[in-house]
C-alpha cells in the first residue's frame, strides 16, 4: 500500500487531471457557444442505428464514411435546397392569390381551390 505522501501525491495528481479536463471541456463549450452551436440529442432504434451507420459508408464513396456531424449537415442542408426550389415552383393560392406557402394562412382550408386544403403536401418529406 502506497505510503502517505505518495498517496497524497496521486491523489493531487488525479485531481489535477480532473480539473485541466473540466477546463478543456468549458473552453469546448465557449467555442462552441460563440459559433452557434447547438449539441442535439436523438433517440433511434436498433434498425435506424444501423440504417445510418451503413448509409454513412455508402454515401461517403471512396474518399470514406461521412462523420456523423458531417453526413447529418449534409443531409439538413440537401433537405434544405430541396425545400428552397419547391417553394420558388410554388407560386400563388388558386384561392386567395396571395403568394405560397403562406398564403392565407389555412383561412380558406377546406376549399378546393386553397393550396391549404391538399396541395400543402408536396412541401412534407
């Protein structure tokens, strides 16, 4: 059993390591704060687990798997650019001829002529 001192000794040791680690991961936090960035946690099953880990491989082609943050972020920003030419296709409400996808809010849901009534689904995934 190690001696008093030496006890001592590794007991400051551990704590130092304890308290460098809690300051490199405050300086991460800062870092990421003063970017924007937000950590986000998903809850997926076994089967989606897997779906994304084989994904990732594929995906990345022969330079590689995807990151996980990267194949996410490329996949956000791909639905985004998908979402953005779908809305420039939109055009007016056949109702209200105010301009799509806001239109009249779904003040006229329920007349055929409302983009609101059934058109609303082209823009869901």
């Amino acid at each position: 059993m190690p001696s008093g001192k030496l006890r001592d000794e590794i007991k400051d040791k551990k704590q130092a390591q304890r308290e460098a680690a809690a300051k490199r991961k405050r300086i991460q936090r800062e870092r990421q704060s003063a970017l924007g960035i937000a950590i986000v946690e998903v809850s997926l099953t076994k089967g989606q687990r897997e779906t994304l880990e084989i994904n990732r491989v594929i995906r990345g082609g022969l330079r590689g798997e995807y990151g996980l943050d990267e194949y996410i972020e490329t996949l956000i920003r791909r639905d985004n650019e998908q979402l953005e030419k779908q809305i420039a296709a939109l055009g007016d409400c056949g109702k209200c001829k105010s301009s799509l996808p806001g239109g009249c809010d779904g003040l006229f849901k329920g007349d055929c002529e409302c983009w609101h009534t059934f058109s609303y689904r082209e823009l869901m995934l």
